[in-house]
C-alpha cells in the first residue's frame, strides 16, 4: 500500500462582485525555503511520514459557483509534479492518478457539505472567526437572488 504526502497552502478570494461570481481557492505546495523549523508563513508544518512519496501541487485553482439553493458548480484546473519518472510508471497510468486525484478532491467537498458537524465544520462555520463564512453566504444569497 503506497500513501502520498502533500503539504497545500490554500488561499479564498471572493470573486462575487467579478463576471466569474462565487469563491475561488487557490492552493500550492510550499518550497523548500518557505519552510523554516517546521513552520511556513507561522503555521506550524507536521513531519513527512517516513517512506512517503511527496505530491508537489504546483498549482491548483478551484472556482466554486452557487447555482441556487442547494447547489454549485465546481471546475478545478492543478498541475501536481507526484516527482516520479514517467520510464517508472507510464504517463497514462499518471494521468489516471491525477483524475482519480481530482474525482478525490470533489468527493471530499462533497462528503463535508452533506456531513458539516459530523467533520467539524458546522462550529467553525458557527464560530467564524474571520467572517468568511457568513460573508460568502450573504454574498452567494444575494447573487443568487439577482438571476
């Protein structure tokens, strides 16, 4: 059984008020020297687990749209370097890694949406430190009110 490591800093930019419209996520890995005492830009980084190839995540850009009560559209375009020689494994078996990658991330969104406490975040959400989660539901209300 072959486990992949990826450390993903991930951004939120509120695209409301843009044609685009909803939230886009943006993600990547650090590099090397963004990394200092297990610490990158003062939030502490976990160990590699031993013997775990790591996924460098290069680019990975997410736009959530609302469409209306109860659902959204999602498009993701990443571009991962999984750092393995394509003579190793064949670039379509590659290619297939990264689909499935891909289905992966959107299952997961999924799954959190329809288990919000069961995940915790039903109390980040309540608790909502910065107010992100309410400005995206006041603003997701509204834009979905104008159509």
């Amino acid at each position: 059984n072959l486990n992949f490591n990826a450390l993903i800093l991930r951004a939120f930019i509120d695209a409301f008020e843009t044609p685009l419209g909803g939230v886009i996520m943006v993600e990547r890995t650090p590099k090397a020297d963004e990394i200092v005492r297990e610490h990158c830009f003062g939030m502490a980084v976990p160990p590699r687990p031993p013997n775990s190839p790591e996924i460098c995540t290069l680019s990975c850009v997410s736009h959530v749209v609302p469409l209306g009560p109860s659902r959204c559209k999602i498009l993701i375009s990443r571009e991962d370097d999984c750092m393995i020689s394509t003579k190793v494994i064949p670039e379509l078996v590659l290619r297939h890694v990264a689909l499935s990658n891909c289905r992966g991330l959107v299952q997961r969104m999924i799954h959190a949406l329809d288990h919000l406490t069961e995940c915790g975040y039903q109390d980040r959400i309540e608790t909502d430190a910065q107010g992100f989660y309410g400005m995206v539901g006041r603003r997701a209300s509204c834009r979905t009110k104008k159509k």
